[in-house]
C-alpha cells in the first residue's frame, strides 16, 4: 500500500500526466490542477529515447504510446551536406519486442497520457492554479485560484519551466535563464527514407529531421539569438529558411518550402536548475519544474517522465512519504544534473563555434547514462 492516499498533481504536463497513471495504479487518489482552459499542446514533435520507452513500458502503457509513435533504431549523424557520419546505438531498454527510440507528436503523446490518466480516474480541473499552499504535521491544505480550496496528503509541482509551485517553495530564487539560443521547428510530409533521427550538428548551429508518424515528420534547428530578440511572426519563414542556409541535400530542398507563418514553431531555450532538494516539507517539484534543460540532448521529457516513474514507486512502496521524497531525490539529483548540464554544454559549444564541440561524444555519453537503471 502506498505511504499516501491523496496527492495534488499543480500541472497537466507530461510529468502530471504520467505521474497520475503511476499512482493511480497504486490506489492513489490524484486530482491534477492544470492552468490552461484548453488543455492541449502545440503540434511539434518530440523524440523520446529508448530509457522513455523503457519508462513507459514501466508505468504499463507502451503499447498505446507506440501506437501514437513511429519507432525507429539507430540516430545518426550526417555533415551539413547530407554525408553520414555516425550512427549512433539503438538500445532496446524495454525489451527485444519494443524499438530503441521513437518520435512522436506532442499532441498524439498528450492525447495517450490525457486519455490514460482519466481512464484510471485521476481528477481533472482546468483553468485554475494554486494560490497558496499550507503543510502542516498531517498534510496540506490548497487554495486554488479559481476560490476552491482542499487537503491533500502531498502535493507535487509539475507546473514547467515557470512553476508557480517553485516560486511557493524557493521565492525567485531560481528563475529561468536565457541561454542565448533558440529552436525553429517545421512539420512536413515524411518521405519513405526518412525513417530514423537524423541530425546534422554543426559548428553553429544543430539542424535535424525526426520521423513521428508514416505520414509526418519535424525538421529542427538550432541558432544563437543574441539578446533574445522578439521574432515578428509574418517573418518566422524567412528567419527560419536564413537559420538554414549553410545545411544541403534534404535540408535544403525542404527549407526552400518553409512560407507560410503558421507552421513556423520558434521557441528561445530557457533553462532552470533546482540545485537543492526538491522538496519542503509536503511539497515535491518534478520534471522542467525542477530541471528544464535545453533540446540538444533530446532528454527534458524524458527526465521528466523517469521523475514521474521514480515518485511513484517510491510513495508505492516506502512506508513514510518522508523516506520517500529522500530517496526519489536521491535517484534523481545528479542523473537529471548531468543531463541537463551536457545538454547545455553543447548549446555552448554552439554559441562560441568551440573547437571542442564533440556533438558525437556527448550523444554517445548521454545515451550511456540513459540506459543505466533508474
Ligand atoms: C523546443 C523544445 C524541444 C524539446 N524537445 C524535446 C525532445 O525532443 N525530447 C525530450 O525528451 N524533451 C524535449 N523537450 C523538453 C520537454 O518539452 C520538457 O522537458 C517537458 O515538456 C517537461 O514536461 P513537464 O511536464 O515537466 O512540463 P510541461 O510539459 O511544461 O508541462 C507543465 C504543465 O503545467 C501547466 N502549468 C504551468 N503553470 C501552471 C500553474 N501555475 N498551475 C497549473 N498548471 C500549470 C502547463 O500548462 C503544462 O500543462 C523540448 C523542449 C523544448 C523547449
């Protein structure tokens, strides 16, 4: 039996969504608070790797997330001009029936979670936050801002990279910083070929493609933004197409595609890192809340769906949710640190042309450190 019976997830992110299916399956009641009205997500993609799969096979719903996915094995790295350098290992972390790696949309992943959170009852209020939160010796009285209030035995911050819940625990204390780059993304229609991650690492910049359905796949690239400038939408084409001028073979046929505004997705990286434990008293930060981490390394969902994984094992089988968030953190701390300072760290690199850049040799590293168990 789990060390708690009621838990308030602030955040129907990925982090929330998969951490209400893993309590659920424990018998614990869950109610999620999610900020937005419209609970949905913009329609880029995102590539999960094969320690999300092994996740995912861990909180029982793989087959459904496969479903919404495309698989794929080996990434690999190819020059600006299209010549393959590297292919990268494809491990099969949830067994030898399910693939190493896989993308998909964000919108399909959240279709999947939304619909798996409900069907185990987990409860659901949107457009509403919290406004103040109160722990005391046996537990933890909530106000929302929508003038309901509750008590919950814990409650967990999975509200991303501007968590209201952060700022409850740690004041401004940690406050997202620019890292001076940015991420244009584009969806287009999949050629038969491209059937796995492709990345083509620059000393500049970091451009890809990423299959996420047998019609559908997503071309990234990265690019320093000095100053964080705001982009003028009806622009974001032509911006988008200048970001891409030094790449070849496919990524210059389909960049000469990119005109209509609508389907540029632009995003300048923000990072966050939580560098003490991530809780007080009743209260737990996980996922971007905790660790937002740049793109380079493909891993922020990730890390935060294996935080949602890790959570609820521990309150499954802890008897004390002290002892709990104690050794959830211990299991986390420096695994997400390292991710997340690797995924900078090639940002950098980026940002200064460094010599040193070795976008193989992290990749490498980061899916090392992935596939140890969690
Ligand atoms: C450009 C880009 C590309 C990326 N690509 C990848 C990738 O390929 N692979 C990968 O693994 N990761 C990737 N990431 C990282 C990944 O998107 C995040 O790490 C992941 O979304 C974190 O999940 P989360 O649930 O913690 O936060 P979020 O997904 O941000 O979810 C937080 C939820 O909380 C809600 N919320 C916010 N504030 C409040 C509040 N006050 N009260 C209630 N609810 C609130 C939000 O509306 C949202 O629903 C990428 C990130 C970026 C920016």
């Amino acid at each position: 039996m789990a060390c708690v019976e009621s838990v308030l997830v602030v955040g129907g992110g990925i982090a929330g969504l998969c951490l209400a299916i893993g309590l659920r399956d424990r018998g614990v009641a869950v109610d999620i608070v999610e900020v937005k009205q419209e609970w949905t997500v913009y329609g880029v993609g995102i590539i999960q790797q094969s320690n999300v799969v092994r996740a995912m096979a861990d909180l029982g719903i793989v087959d459904r997330y496969l479903d919404a996915a495309f698989p794929f094995e080996n990434p690999c790295l190819y020059g600006p001009d299209g010549r393959l350098l590297a292919k990268l290992p494809g491990l099969r972390l949830a067994g030898p029936d399910y693939p190493a790696n896989l993308g998909v949309s964000r919108l399909a992943l959240h279709n999947v979670l939304v619909d798996e959170a409900r069907k185990r009852g987990a409860g659901v209020t949107l457009g509403a936050s919290v406004a103040s939160i109160e722990a005391d010796a046996e537990g933890v009285d909530v106000v929302f801002t929508d003038g309901r209030s509750g008590r919950y035995d814990i409650v967990v911050g999975a509200d991303g990279l501007y968590s209201r819940v952060r700022e409850l625990l740690f004041g401004d204390r940690y406050r997202p910083r620019f890292t001076g780059q940015a991420v244009w993304r584009h969806n287009f229609p999949r050629p038969e070929a491209m059937d796995h991650l492709c990345a083509y690492p620059t000393p500049n910049g970091n451009a890809g493609l990423c299959p996420l359905s047998h019609d559908t796949m997503y071309m990234f690239v990265t690019s320093a933004e000095p100053g964080n400038p705001r982009m003028p939408e009806d622009q974001l084409p032509a911006l988008m197409r200048d970001r891409l001028k030094d790449y070849g073979g496919i990524i210059a046929e389909l960049r000469e595609t990119i005109s209509d505004p609508a389907e540029v997705v632009y995003k300048p990286m923000e990072v966050v890192f939580v560098d003490e434990p991530w809780f007080r008293d009743r209260v737990i930060l996980i996922g971007d809340a905790a660790h937002a981490t740049t793109p380079h390394l493909a891993q922020g969902a990730g890390m935060a769906i294996e935080d949602a994984v890790v959570l609820a094992d521990e309150l499954g089988r802890r008897d004390d949710w002290k002892d709990a968030f104690q050794s959830f953190h211990g299991r986390r701390f420096e695994r997400c640190k390292a991710i997340s300072q690797g995924s900078i760290q090639v940002g950098e690199w980026e940002i200064n042309h460094s010599p040193e850049a070795d976008h193989k040799g992290m990749l490498v590293a980061m899916i090392t450190l992935a596939a140890e168990p969690i």
